[in-house]
C-alpha cells in the first residue's frame, strides 16, 4: 500500500495502468466473462464490485479525450428486456473526471470480445450486475513540466 | 483437498474450471485422444472415467443455456454401427443439472478437433468407452448478490 | 466463478487452498504486512478484509484439530494498550467450524514473521485492523468414502 | 496411453519412474498428506487409490533388494488404537514383486515427513485410508543384456 | 529403467509416446535429418539404429489402423537409382504388430519435411542408412478395462 | 504514467514500492554503488538524482515510525575529512514526511552492503554525490477505512 | 556505469544499442506513447527527457546514412496548429553527427504506431514536449580495422 | 575446449553445429549485419574475423552438394563499384572442402536478410569487410558406420 | 553430426564436453545409476554402452596429468566377490591418451555418489556391466598457439 | 558495434561491465579454465586472448584505487620454475590506466578458483599462454557532474 492510492488497487494493477499510454485500453470484466481466455494480461481483482475499482483509479488514469467515447460498454442484445442502472452509476463516476457529455460507446457482445482481446489488460473482477463488464481507454498526462 | 470437493478433482482442475467464463469450453478427452497435441491448456486426470469426472464437476460447473446445445459430443462415423451407451449415461448425468432438454450438438471427428483445439483446456482421462469424448461450455452464475 | 465458492475465492487461492495439506499453514495479512517480502508462495487478495475471507474459506477449509490451536495470532506487544475486537470476530467464524474451545495461539511480532516464511501462503489483504493477522493450519478431510 | 502399460500412470509419472536409479525413493501420499509443500517434484494422481496405483507400477518397478526394508510406513502413533488393514493388502502386493520377508520399515510421523522431502518425488493420491502413505526404493533392473 | 521396457527408451522418449494419442504423427529421423530445425518436440536417441528404436518402441506403440498407411517413407528421388534395403527390415519389423499389408505410404522429400514439422515430436537418431527416415501414425488401444 | 504520481517513478519502481510492508527496506543506490550484484530486486533509474527520487516517492511512501531511525546512511570511513552536504538535503526531504528528530541511523561500508543485500530492492541511480547512498524502511498506511 | 558513457544509459539500454544492425531501428517515446503495448523489447528510462538520451546516445550510436531520412518524426495532425520547437532541437543535435541535410522523414500517427511495434526497441522515457516521439535508424561502423 | 577443435569454436557455435542437418543454413553476419533483430538463434562470436571462422568450422561442417551452390553472398548493389576480395578468400577456403566448382550463388540485400531470418542460426562477428556476410548450407556426413 | 566426430555424440554431450575446464568431473553412469537425482546438469545417452562413449569421445576429451588418478572408479564392496572385467577394457581404452601408468582411483559408493554430486555432468548411459560407473576428470589443451 | 567501443567487446559483455559496481570483480579467464562451472555469470568471448581483451575494456573500465592491488593473478605454484612473460605485458596494459605502482595481488590456485566463484563475472577467453587468469576489481567513476 502507498499513500493516496486506493488498498484495492494491488501492486499488478498499477504497474499496467501505469505501463499503459495514449489510447491503450483496459477491460474491467464481471465474474463471469471469460477474462483468462481473452487477455493479453490478466489482472486479479477477484471478489471486487467494478464501481469500486473505478472509484479507485480514476482519480489515477486519465480519459482519452481526443475519441469521442473513451468508455465502451457492451450493448443489450436486441429484444432483451433487461434494465441497465450500473450504467448510470458508471456514467456519474466518470463525469468527475471528464467532459466528454456522451462517454460511452456501444458494442455488440462477440465485437466486444474480439475489443478485449486486443486490449491492454483484462482486470477479473467479481462484478454480479448486469451488463457491467466497460472498457477504458488511456488518455494524456499533460501538466507543464519544462518551461 | 477441500471439504464438499471431490478428491476426482485436482488442484490445477479447479484452477481451470474456476478461470473459465461464459462461453469458454472444456473437452474431457477419452483416452486416446490426442490431448497433449490439441491442448492450448492440458489438466491430467489419466485414469479416471469421464461420467465419474462429470460428476465430481457438474455440482460446481454452470452449463451455458444461453445456446441450444451446452455440450457437444463426437459425431458417429458414417456408416459405422457401434452403439453409445455412454450418451445416454452422459444425458442423465447433464439433466441433473441443465433444463435443456436435448443437451448435445453432435460434430464430425475432424471439426471436434479443431474445436478441441480452441477450447480453454483439454482434460486427459483414461476413458475407455466408444465415442466418449465430450465438450462442456460454461454457463453463468447468477446469484444476487448485491440488493 | 464456480457454483457454491464464494466470489472473493479466486482461482489461484482455490489452487493453493487445495495443495495444502495436513499441517500446512496459511497467512492472512493485513494490509502493512510485509507479505512479498516474507512468502514462500504470494496469493493477491488486495483490498478485501481478513473476516470476508475467512467466511468465504472456512466452509472450505479444514483446521487441523490434532494440534491444540489451529490459529495463530499476532501477539500484543507488551505495554500496548490496544483493544483487539476483530480476535473476537475471528473466534466467532472458526466456532461454526471447529469444536477447539480455544483456537488461538498467540506469538511474538518478530516469531510470527519467521513462521509466515515457512507457511505454504501468504495471502495479501486490504485489511486495516489492528493486530489482524492470523495463521491457519489445515486439518483433514475425512469423509469415508470407501467401504 | 501405450501397451501394456497401465492407464493409470499419466506420462509424468512414467518419466519420473524412469528417470530413477538404485536407491531413489518415491513417496505415495494419501489425499491429506501435505505432498505440494513437500515434493522436490510433485505427480499428481489425484483421486485414484494407493493401492491401484501399486498395483499398476510394481510390474514396472523394481524394489530395492539391497537393503532390508525396500518400502516404508509411517509408524502409528503412540496410544493410537487404529487398525491399518491397507498394509496387509500392500504386503500382498509387494510380494508377488520381491523376495524380502519382511518388506516394511516404519518410521515416526514426522520422520517420514523428512525423508519425503529427499525423496525423488510425491506422487499426490486421493487414498483416503488410514496411514497409507507409503515409501518406495528403486531396485536395479538386471537382465544380461551383453554377451 | 523400468522392467519390460528396453533401456534404448529414454525417460524423455516414453513421455513423448505416451502423451500421443490416436492419429498424432512421430518421426524417427537419420543422422542427417535437420530435426532441431524442423521438431515441434525434439527427442535425442543420437547414436542409435532406427530399426533398433522401432524394436524397442512397437511393443508398446500401437499402429493407426484406421488409415490405409500407418507408417511413411520418404520416397525416392526420381533417377535415383538407389537401393533400399532398410525398407524391408522395416516392413518385417512392422508386420509382427499390425495387420495391414502394404503399411507404407511415401512422400517427396520437401513434403516429408513439411509433414515432420507437424508432427508430434521428431526423434534424432544416428541412423545411417540410405532413405531410412519414417513417421510413424500412432492408433489406439482397445483392451476392455470396463464390464 | 499516472496522475499525481512523478513521472520519474517507472512502473516497477511503483509496483516494488506498493509490494513492501512494515519493515522491509529499500536501498538507494549511488551510480558507483555495486547494485546488481547485491539486490535481491534490481530496479533501474539510471541516470536520475537520488533527491530527485526521494522527493518523487516520500508523498506515497510512509516511513517506519515503530523505530529510532527509519533511514540508514553509510558512515564517513575513519580518517576521511570528506564533507557530506547530501545529508542536509535527505535531511530536509525527510523531515516534510515524518516527525522523528533524527531520522538517521549510521552504518559501517561492509555492513551497509550485507544490509543492502537483505533488503527487498536496490534502486540503481546516476546519483554521483559522495556518501549518497541511503536505505529507507517502510512504515504504516493508517487511515481510518472501517467504522 | 563506463568511462566515456554517460550515466543516462543504463546497461539494458547499451545492450541494445549495441545489438542493433544496419537498418534496426529504434523509438525514444515519450511519457504518453503506448510504448509497453507496442515494444518488441521496452527499455525503461522513465523520467528523462528524450534530448538528454539523444545527447547520451548519439556519440556511440551512428545513424544511417544510407537512406535519405535516418529519423523519424510523427506528422502533426491535419488542422493542429501546435508548434514543435522539440524538432529544431532534435535537428541541432543530429547535425553534430550526420552530413544529410534533411535528417528527417514525417509519418502520420498510426503508421508511425505500427512503425513502432516492428522497430528493435522502444525506450519509454519521461518526456513532455508535443511530438516528440522519434525514430532512430542504425547505420554503420567503418573504421579501417584491417589493412 | 576440446581436442582438435578451434578455439574460435565455443560451446554454443559447435553445438548450432551439430544439431544442423542437411540443407539447414547457417549464417556469418559481419559486425553492422542487423544479427540480433533478425536471428532464430543468435551466437556471439563478436570481434572475430569470418574467414577465421570459417577456417575453424570447415574442417567439421559438410556443406550441401545436392545443391548447385552450398554458398550465398550478398549481391554488389547496382551501380556500386566496391570491390570484394574478401570472396577470393573464401572460394579458396571452401575449395579445400568442396568440389563444386562455383560455390556462390548471389541474392539482393533484401532478400539476404528474408534468407537471414530463416536460416538455422545467425553467428555474429566483428568482421569489417565489405560485403563479408555469408550463409553456409549444411550437407551429409556420410561415412559407412555399417556393413 | 559433424566431421570426426562420433555420432554417439549428441549436441548436448559436446557442449558439455567443450564447457568443462581444467579440473572439472563428468561421471558415465550404468543403467541403474541415480544419475537424474544427482546431477548438476544430465546428458541422456540412455542405451549406449559405457566403453563405446568413451571410445567417441576420448579423442577429443583431454585427461587430467596434474593428479594422480584421472579417472575415478567405485569400489567393490567389502566381502563382494563379483569380477570387474570392465575395469580391464576400460584401462586399454585410457592408456590410449595419457601416459598415467595406474589411471583410476577407488571410492566406496556412497562418497562416489557425493562426488557425481558435485561433478559437472552426468551422462546417463544404457550400460548393463557390474561396477561401470566412471568419473573422468578433464585436462589441458596445450599446443603452442601463441609464439 | 557502437563507436567508440572495440568489436571485442559483445552486447553481453559491456552490459555485465557496466552492471558492475565499486569492489565487484571480474575475471579473465584462460581457454583452460573451468570457467562455466565457476561463473555466477559466464561471458562467453572464446578464441580471443585476454591481452586484447584488457586492450578493449580498459580504457572504459575504472580500476578500484582503494584497494592495494586492483588485479589479481594466480601464484605460481612452488616448485614450478615456469616464467610469466604475460604478466608484465599484463602491468604495461593497466599501468596505462591506474597510478597504483604495483597493481598485482597473488592468490594460490584454489584460492583463486574460490575467488572466481564470488566475482560478478567469468570471462571465458581462448587465451594459451601460461598463468594468463586475471581478476580486475572495478573502481570508481568521479567526473564532476553536479556543480
């Protein structure tokens, strides 16, 4: 643990947020998406909601705001009747942290696989909502280092 | 071992079975496949018989009923007569434990192969009954575990 | 995910879990514990509690009755006047699963240490209370499975 | 699998018994034993009995008959009032296989935990019998095989 | 060494031969075969006759008997007027195990290679004789272990 | 990188710094320090400025409170009238992130790299002050997460 | 650290300076490129500024001469008014060890990605200027060595 | 070093040696040969000469008659008037062990490092002649071991 | 297989042959000797007979004139009255290639295990002769290279 | 090849001198010495002579003048009227480079061997001429960089 840095975030996850840069992506999967299947690096966060570990890095890892949605969620698959209020929980937590006014895209379940895939890293976690599992893609750190 | 596990299954079987996400499979392989050659991941089980391994890991083991055939089972060669009692073994053993009523998609020995070939892991047994190789797709599990 | 684990199990707990065997020990830590430093065999639980953990493995997880304390805690250093309320939420849970009337050993800060390095795993949590470390020793399994 | 050779005995734990010589131990442990933390190389047969797996190997095998004892047990412990039937039928096994008389030697629980360390390997078994661990030592294979 | 198998077999070698299983190909290589360029799994018999590694292996390494040719040549360079001997021998030598008349297929060199480097594992021997590679197809066993 | 955290700070500086606890300690390393031959953990930050670092790391990093001296210094060797204007820099960084008066502790050059050598990282620097290195021992994240 | 070599290079990074070839090229990315995502092998300098590691680099490393550009530059993005006072400084410092006037050659964003991923090496460095990504291209040694 | 073998030859170079069969091709990179980036296997003869290699080697290494030319050289490049008496010297060296009148045959640079990328092993030298790179085919040792 | 030298050796015996310096053990197990459980490094030469290894590879293999005995063999066991006619083949095969008139040393078994131990490899052979194990320890090659 | 640096010098083996810090030890090993069996690390520049190779490093390559003797050679054995003529080629190499007058220790032979052991380092080397193994000890780098 360190200071100012969340005790869910493990020593794993924040060497690949850290490793991660402009435009890079990473799955947040629920407990039940074949996440060692489909990563590149796997990222335990086993027995974690997905709200907290958003919670916890965004103060940490920056937004792509140069796409118009650095957020993708996976679309309700037609005719399915299902609410999804995560999103909205999901979209109040991100509106701290950027001014994109529509942060998430919107992919079927199998293009979403084939995205999770080719991201980054995929971070397990014990997620049980519907329709949790969101990508997030890495922006920029810019403050002014050199004058 | 651990309590209300069998001791059929192996550290590094759970490992497996635990990892795997919706959609994911798993092919308990009889025990002439060739297993070590198709095997992204290969779990050793040499010796056991398939129904018994079945058993040990259907009460942990969600199927998929989110398609019409969660298992999938080795097509009889055209023109062979052999009978295949163990299907129906298998039947009973699924029917505990899914309310699909026809469990089984049946795939020609070359395609089975190539499917053994994408699958999460391979289990080598010592299976010796005809056409008793068998491909489980894993389902979710859907507790409500948050209110 | 399997049916009936608990979601804050992830598969490389279960694996180790299931390896250990009679007598073998397994650490809880909390949050500041050295735990890299010291194991033999490091399991990532970051950011949950050691009583979450303990509820999710007991039902599990056979304690060693042939010793005359399963446990082992972390000794109060002496002149300390802190309370240690979470030893009695920890009694709480092991009661439901041993008949040992009193299931704790207590050692010394820096004996402790040297017992978490030859434990089989370390188990790193997130937990933030006071003198909350604990060692488990893992009994038998004994169903009589042949007749 | 290959002729004549049991189906039993996984492509490890043939390698490993062939990859013996004269006076190495192999260490057949029971579903309990703590055979991960004590394996300089583990085999897992998970779930199959002792005796099945003696039975399968001793055609293969030979025991040492250089020295008195070519197998061990674990001596009961004092005041311990069980009875240990399984030695009898290993006695049984053992001597369609060798000439000793007497082919056991016992020693103290956590003796044997030593020597299991220095063995060869562990072959990790779901024997769930009372103190049927059991030590075997290579033999020398000695057909005239030059002229 | 193990009894009753020949001591020409190394650990390494019956590992590889029983992981195969039923269709999966094995290539016993001359001395002048590029193997370590070509092997998937590379088995050193450096040294030894090929007809003496077919001797020691077929008694335990069932021949493919549900293709027409469960053995492969690598056919004759046209306008070669070679002679090839050790295709007799060969032929004898398989004849005791199985009962297919003609059990060679042949192949030009350059698709030899290509078939060796989808073969389960190549064996390097110090064969010497002219056109004296061969892949072998390994078959199944049948013996009825279940009533 | 990360927000709020330096970019000196490499992804395995951070996930080292993360992986200690109470007591473990971490060696800055001068350019001419023999650091790969004595870490247990190598960590490269060539070519940086060990106040540079300490100054990047000391807001994330806690300092051991539980002893005398949290940071260790390599003594000045008898007789050497070299001056060591560095220490009033460490000096000065330090005192910002703990209230111990005097925060170092002095040891002898030999027992500074036996020290070295158990500690669970070496940082290797381009730091080319004189008597520059320094070992610094973690202490405790403390803050109030549970009620 | 080497006489005559700057204390920025570490000795991952002359390595790799030294292995590279005629025509290998190698990527100083700064603080937000994806470079762990993108490296065939990443080198670590985080925290530097790609002008002190061209400063370090360029007396031993020589830049291809036989092609018309040995850098390369990422294009601004059409309709960017940014300005990229970085580039004049890179030019003044390849001017001191290359006679081609125009040193270098503009490749838009993406392509300069998949650039990237083929060259030798991606150095991840802390720099913060726009577009200062660059792509250096070997060339040659040719002392006189033998007459 | 052994008996009658150079002393240019290390343990690394003759075992690549040895394990080549017949047409598997090897390659002797000068010192600016982009070796590294392009090899399957890399082995360091650095600051050595190739024609001392090639003296060293060829006593023991049959180069392939069954092809036209058991040697490949880079082409001069069009309109380049460099000469290469480097060739003259190893016609020579290899007419001692060849009867094939014209051992070289010529491929473009590009095509070279295609070739390069294939061959066997890539052995890299300090060698600075001009157009100095060379690839060797290996062909059979074929004494009569039988009668 | 290279030129003048047996195809008896593998790539993996001449690398260690050419490894070992001055003083450096290599042991040339029989059949039945513990070579995988005490070797430091094993070479398999499974079902080659002791002499004929030795016969390959003396030529090339140097022997220690600096000691006595440069050749060490296991001593027969008190009261054994077995023949050791391999001893007399092994010392017509020796005096070959060192002048030392009585070339073995004996120790007792197992002080010769502790030595294999220790020494740099061993080569485990098919060799079925009484008391064949032999250790060889490597001389100087010492022609005048340099004047 | 960079410039600047000889082409004896491989990637490998400037990466290991500049890991080196203040008091590691390297040594130079002749074509005799048991060099891989001794290496913590082993450099592999066989068929160069050592003489070069000092040539190569020295000037890159600070010599400890805090100790006495920075170098270390082996002692002549009693009795051996042997002469040493590279030993003072040898002092005129590093007299270019260190002031320290008598720049040479002595250690007996076994001595010596343990002394290898410990070093950072082994270079093997093909050098001939008789004790020709020499041990440098790595200085300082002093260059004033911070003002």
């Amino acid at each position: 643990m360190l200071r100012g840095i969340s005790r869910l975030i493990s020593p794993s996850l924040i060497k690949v947020l850290m490793e991660m840069g402009h435009g890079d992506e990473i799955v947040f999967a629920d407990g039940n998406f074949p996440a060692a299947s489909h990563a590149e690096r796997l990222v335990s966060c086993d027995g974690h909601q997905i709200s907290d570990l958003l919670e916890a890095i965004l103060p940490l890892f920056p937004l792509d705001e140069y796409v118009s949605h650095p957020a993708t969620l996976m679309k309700v698959v037609e005719g399915d009747t299902v609410r999804t209020p995560i999103w909205n929980h999901y979209q109040n937590l991100l509106q701290k942290y950027t001014e994109v006014v529509e942060p998430f895209d919107y992919v079927e379940r199998f293009a979403f696989y084939e995205r999770a895939k080719k991201a980054y890293a995929i971070v397990a976690t014990g997620e049980n909502a519907l329709y949790a599992n969101i990508i997030l893609r890495k922006g920029i750190i810019s403050p002014p280092l050199k004058e």
